[in-house]
C-alpha cells in the first residue's frame, strides 16, 4: 500500500473561515455558561469581533495570492483573487446585516422569539413576549456566514455541496424565530426547509452526473472533461441542468422562485436582511465559478437555457411585483428581478461580465440591507406594519425616513447618482459586449416596469394625507442607525463615486484553474 | 472486473422492482408509520446494490446506520408523536397531484432515457484501481486527503442540527416550574391517586391478545389497561369468560 500523503493546509488562507467556525463554537458554548441579562452583548460583540477578526486576514491575504499557493487543503479551497473579493464583499455585508440582529430599542427584547418551541398563542406565548429574545442566532448567524465563505471558494463541487448544507441549515433556523406573527413564520421556515432540500438534492444527483462524465468532481478535472472527452455529452448536459437547479433555487431564479415571497414575509426582518444580501451574494458566486471554471467549455450550451432563465426572472420579478400589497413581498419579487438582472451580467460572459457581477452584488447588497432596516422601523402595536396601504402619507409623519427610504427605492429603479444605475449600467454594457443584446432589451423593459411599483410607495408616501392607522416611524436605536447609515452612504457613494469598486472588482475578476 | 456478472445481473433484477416498489409504496402509504418500513426496503435494497457494485462499506453503512439506526429512531418518534397521526388527502391546490405526478414521471423519464443512452457501450473503468489497497482504506484515503476540509466542516452541520433541535424544540422550564422529588412523591400518594403500576392488558384474562383489556378484582373489564390507539375489538364468549385459577 502506498505512503498516505496528507495535504498541506494554508491555515492563513483558511483563516477567514476558521475564525467564523470556532466563534460559532464559542457562541454555542455562551449559550450554556453565561447569564441571559448579559447574553445578547456578549454574543454580539463576540461575531461582530469575529467577522472583523476574519475581514482583516481577507485583506492581508488580497496582496499575496500565486498561481501557486490559491489552492490549499488537497485542492478542496481555492483562494483566488475572485474567492478573496467574494469572502470580504459578504464579511462586510454580514457584518452590516449583524447589526440588524442586535437591535434592541425598536422592540422589547429585539426581533427574535424568546422560546420557539413554546406553542403560538398560548399563555405561556404571552408571558414570553416581555422576555429577551433568542440568542442563539448569533452562532447559526456564524455558521451560516462561515459557509458562504467555504461555498465561494471551494474549488470541487463535493466541497461545495457540503457548504451549501452548512450555509443553509441555519437559515432555515432562524427563518422560524420571528417574535411576532410567529405561525407566518414557522410556516415559512418549513416551506424554506422543504423547498432547500429538495434543490440540494437536485444540486446532489447533478454532482454525480458529472462525475460519471468527467471522472472527477473538481473544477479542473471538468474543466478538461468538457474540453476534450469523448463521452457522449449527455451526462454532461443533465449533470449541468441538475446543479444548475440547485444553485438557482438559492439565487432565487424563476421558475424556482416560489420559496422567496413567503420566506421573505415570514422570516424576522434582519433574517430577511441577511438573506437577501449575504446569500445571493453567496450563491452567485458560486454559481460564477462552476459556470466560469468548471463549464466554460460548455458555454454553448448553457447561456441559451440560462438566458431564457434570466428573461424569465425579470419578468416574473417585475410582473409580479406590481401586484403586490405587502412590502416585504414587493421587496422579495425586486429581489428576484435583480437576481434576474444579475444573471444578464453573469451571461455576458467575459471578464466585463465578471467584474459588474461583482459589483452588482455589493451595490444591491447594501441598498436591500439598509430598506429591510427601515422597513423594521415603521411599526404599531402588532410589531412591523408591512402593507402598503398603511405607508400612505408616512412623508408627513417623519419626512428623514421617508426621505432615505425613497432614495433607496430610486436606487433598485435605477436611477442615476444612485448605485442601481451604475450597477444596472455595468451588466447592461457587460452582456452587450458579450453578444446578449435580446438579454438587455428584456432588462431594461423589464427595469420600466419594475420601476412602477418602486413609484407607487413614493408617491403614497408623500402625496397621500396620513390618516388614522398611519404607523409612526419609531426611533430607531444605534445599530439599526448605523445600518441606515451605513447603506444608505454606500448606495449613494457607490452610485458617485463607483471608481474604486469597480476597480476592486476588475481586479478581482480572475479565476485560477 | 469489467462488465455485470450473472450474480450482478440476478441480484439487480431482484431487488430493483422491490426498491421502487418501496419508493411507492413511501409515497402512497397513508399512515407514517407504513411509510418508514416502506422506505426501509428501499434502504436495504440500496444498501445491498451498493455491497454488489463493489462498495462494501458504503454498503454496509447504508444498512447499519440509514436503516439500522436513522430508520428506526424515526419510527420511535413516530411511535412518541402517535401512531394514528396520517395525512389528510384533501388537496389544497386543485389538481395539484396529477400534473406533479405527470411531471414527475416526465422528468424521471427525461433522466432516465438520458441516462440510459449515454452509458450505453461506456466502458467501466477505474473500479479495480480504485478498490486496490483495500475499499476502506481507499475511502479513507480520499476522505483524509482530498475531503478532509468538507469532512471536518460537517461537524458545522451536526453542531447547527443539535442546536437547532433545541431551539425548536426544547422549552426552558422557570424558576418555580422546577418540580423537587419529594413534591412529587408527594403528588404521587395523594388520596385519589393510584400509585401503583397500572394493569397491562390481558392479566386475568383468557386471551394474550394486547386489544382483550385486563380484569378488574370483580372480574369487569379495566378499560386503562388497553392502549387508546389500539381499534376496539369484539371480544369472543370465551375471551368474555373469566379465567379459571383456582381448581386445576
């Protein structure tokens, strides 16, 4: 029997990720040891420490990434210069949403259910609403955040598919822990669950496909397969579609969309944050990789499927948000739309296309942390106040939120000195360089439509009296003034002065087999 | 070691009918507890396609822990949440079942005639290389080499699993809830209380049978000593009759 070679471990390059493992570690071990008064600061400033702990070895590694020395654990992680921009664009669009989490001033106790096994509506569900809520999302918070770094950078889709249980399992979780309309939430976490599993084992039966075509799971060894195999492409196109499916369930892509409106409106709203910034992000890098190392051999093939796809998101975002009462839910089908959009730059299929990706992700990811913010702002006595009808005239009652919130609705229209525009206006250029012309003229009819219901908020906002049931705006304490803050800055900068992100991710626009 | 050996081939025309049989019979069955066993054959049958193609291990960890022991402490819970718990078969979505079912068997058609065709005349290769210095120690191999990152981050996964089960599931008890030993023996020896063991079913009576309830001291029926899920059943004359201790 031959030596066993174990692999060599770059524990710097894997840094980032370990450091959000053990804190998660550290987190659940909190949960057991330490008094619930002091709970809630002790685990915030534990993972806010950590995720700054983690984005401090992203960015002394930006310097020192070889051909050589990107892959590392046996070639399971591939830390390139795109791994490197993806982790820190989701570290610090985690850490924004994190802030979310802790806030504790808009409601007694925060976001979160003290006890989620206690039934809904009995005395027992009662008593609990004066108590602290649930701290325990702060480590499945980590977890999950640790995953999407692993997911981004993992460079055989074995690995990939095990980061992807890792990222998702506690989302799930903490979907079913909002404090109020608790069943809403349930539900929508079991739909969530149901939904998730089913994609991965789609995203499964693929990965095996694919061995059967290529003889290996890791990018490489696809990436040669497709090139030169003399297998009939057959394994190769159903191993593709497969794992396809399961990457698009995540970035919610029509037609495997249905999961998001309902999960969007159940899950708590700094939950909702998280998921629509940090694991979009997440999936779509992921879905950059496979598409850009693993299959670029069979970019025939795909950009037709995936086009219509993407057509298809944009429609169905943009069609279906129009129709929609609740912000929230107007907020989910925007965020299919933009996954939509997302993809038109994915397609274009060059280094363009890449680098507006990037930036893309990090623009919206911002903008939709900073209206999922506000939206938990606007509150009466039964917690968040998400119809529309009840934001007619909320211009007159506090015109500074109203204000920010119609910048950031401007900023998903699109709408220059925003970042929208100039992110719309990189995937645009991107796939139009990229011969997808007929993708950008369905973005941008797509983009006037989806700009009436964006609209129709301003327009309530300020042009209608507010009347009775008119929510005030509470106060809202440090941390969700800071993500205000914070996104809001951001989408304006971004939309200024793009310059030197747009730098940042050109440069990160390289992949190494 | 190329190509199906007869022993192969007997084995997969076997088991294949029996494992798609319990696939169905997993989906179709209306009561949890069917459903399980019926998923059972599949995972035996999984288990044993797998020993035969070669994966002893994987085979036999698909037997003993899937089956063995995932399976059964499913059918545990399934026994603690009540047994008689079954599905409603009211459709909520109109029409719903039958284009899921002929999607369904669209797409399980569309892979499997794709599947089919492109491993026609595909020559089996790297099985023996694979399997050279032992099956497990090939696994092994792998897992400590190249896996070992996602090897090690599935603790992530149980560590997420186990607290998620308690989030969702456990319910702190108050200060004040907390019930001491002796408040409960207590409770227990209270008058109107029994704090003996119930009867089981059956003691005093003619028939072993679990559903024939045990005999009170006047020779009526103790209808607590039969389980509440079990089907009332019509007990014969005999089984009526009270059993003869003495005299024999």
């Amino acid at each position: 029997m031959p030596e066993l070679k174990l692999p060599d471990i770059d524990y710097a390059a894997l840094l980032p990720m370990l450091i959000l493992f053990g804190a998660a570690c550290v987190g659940v071990l909190i949960e057991g040891f330490v008094p619930r008064s002091v709970r809630n600061m002790v685990q915030l400033v534990l993972s806010l420490a950590a995720m700054v702990a983690a984005l401090v070895f992203v960015i002394r590694r930006a310097g020192e990434v070889t051909a050589e020395n990107a892959a590392t654990i046996g070639g399971a992680i591939m830390i390139d210069n795109m791994g490197l921009f993806m982790e820190g664009a989701l570290l610090v669009l985690g850490l924004v949403s994190l802030l979310l989490f802790g806030e504790r001033t808009l409601e007694r106790g925060g976001a979160f259910v003290p006890h989620a096994a206690v039934t809904v509506g009995s005395e027992r569900d009662r008593e609990q609403a004066v108590d602290s809520g649930a701290t325990e999302v702060y480590p499945l918070a980590l977890f999950s955040l640790g995953g999407m770094l692993m997911f981004v950078t993992a460079n055989d889709l074995l690995t990939m598919f095990v980061a992807l249980e890792v990222f998702s399992l506690p989302l799930y979780l903490m979907c079913a822990l909002a404090r109020r309309k608790r069943l809403l939430s349930q539900e929508s976490a079991l739909k969530y669950f149901l939904l998730g599993a089913y994609a991965s084992a789609f995203f499964l039966f693929g990965v095996a496909m694919i061995y059967g075509f290529a003889k290996g799971v890791d990018f490489r060894a696809i990436h040669e397969a497709v090139r030169g195999s003399e297998t009939s492409p057959t394994l190769l196109l159903i191993g593709l579609a497969l794992v396809a499916i399961g990457l698009l369930f995540k970035i919610a892509a029509a037609p495997f969309h249905v999961w998001t409106p309902d999960v969007y409106q159940g899950a708590p709203t700094p939950v909702t944050a998280f998921m629509a910034a940090c694991t979009k992000a997440a999936a779509f890098g992921a879905l950059l990789r496979v598409l850009y190392v693993g299959f670029d051999g069979a970019k025939w093939h795909f950009t037709p499927v995936l086009g219509a796809v993407a057509v298809l998101t944009m429609l169905v975002g943009a069609v279906l948000a129009v129709t929609q009462t609740d912000l929230k839910r107007l907020l989910a089908y925007s965020s299919v739309a933009n996954a939509g959009y997302l993809m038109v730059g994915l397609l274009g299929g060059n280094k363009d296309g890449l680098s507006s990706t990037l930036f893309y992700l990090v623009a919206y990811g911002f903008t939709v942390i900073a209206a999922f913010a506000l939206v938990s702002l606007v509150r009466d006595a039964d917690g968040e106040a998400t119809h529309l009808s009840r934001w007619a005239g909320l211009g007159r009652r506090s015109p500074l939120f109203a204000g920010i919130f119609t910048f950031l609705l401007l900023a998903f229209a699109g709408i220059p000195l925003t970042s929208g525009f100039m992110a719309k206006f990189g995937v645009f250029g991107a796939a139009i360089a990229g011969d997808q012309t007929w993708l950008v003229i369905f973005g941008v009819l797509t983009s006037i439509v989806l700009a009436f219901p964006y609209l129709r908020v301003v327009v309530m906002m300020w042009l209608s009296e507010p009347g009775e049931t008119t929510p005030s705006v509470s106060i809202p304490g440090v941390l969700t003034s800071a993500v205000l803050g914070i996104g809001t800055v951001a989408t304006l900068l971004l939309g200024v002065l793009p310059g030197p992100l747009l730098e940042l991710a050109d440069q990160a626009s390289s992949f190494i087999r | 070691m190329s190509g199906v050996e007869t022993g192969e081939a007997v084995a997969f025309f076997l088991l294949a009918p029996l494992s798609v049989i319990g696939a169905l019979g997993m989906v179709m069955a209306r009561n949890a507890v069917h459903s399980a066993l019926w998923l059972v054959l599949t995972m035996l049958s999984l288990g044993v396609f797998y020993i035969v193609q070669a994966g002893p291990f994987i085979g036999m960890v698909q037997i003993i822990v899937y089956t063995g022991a995932i399976m059964m402490l499913f059918l545990f819970v399934l026994m603690l949440v009540g047994r008689d718990a079954s599905d409603s078969v009211i459709e909520t979505l109109r029409g719903q079942r039958v284009v899921a079912i002929v999607l369904g068997v669209g797409l399980a058609g569309l892979l499997g005639l794709g599947t089919y065709r492109a491993t026609q005349g595909l020559a089996v290769t790297g099985l023996d290389e694979a399997n050279k210095a032992g099956n497990v120690q090939g696994l092994a191999r792998l897992i400590f080499t190249n896996y070992v990152f996602a090897f090690e981050v599935t603790s992530a996964l149980l560590i997420t699993a186990a607290v998620g089960a308690m989030i969702l599931a456990h319910v702190e008890r108050r200060r004040g809830e907390r019930v001491g030993q002796a408040a409960k023996m207590r409770e227990r020896f209270l008058p109107g209380n029994y704090p003996g063991p119930k009867a089981g079913p059956g003691v005093y009576a003619t028939s072993t049978s679990v559903a024939t309830p045990a005999k009170l001291p006047d020779g009526s029926p103790a209808p607590r000593s039969i389980s509440p899920i079990l089907p009332t059943r019509e007990l014969t004359a005999a089984e009526k009759a009270n059993k003869h201790t003495e005299g024999r």
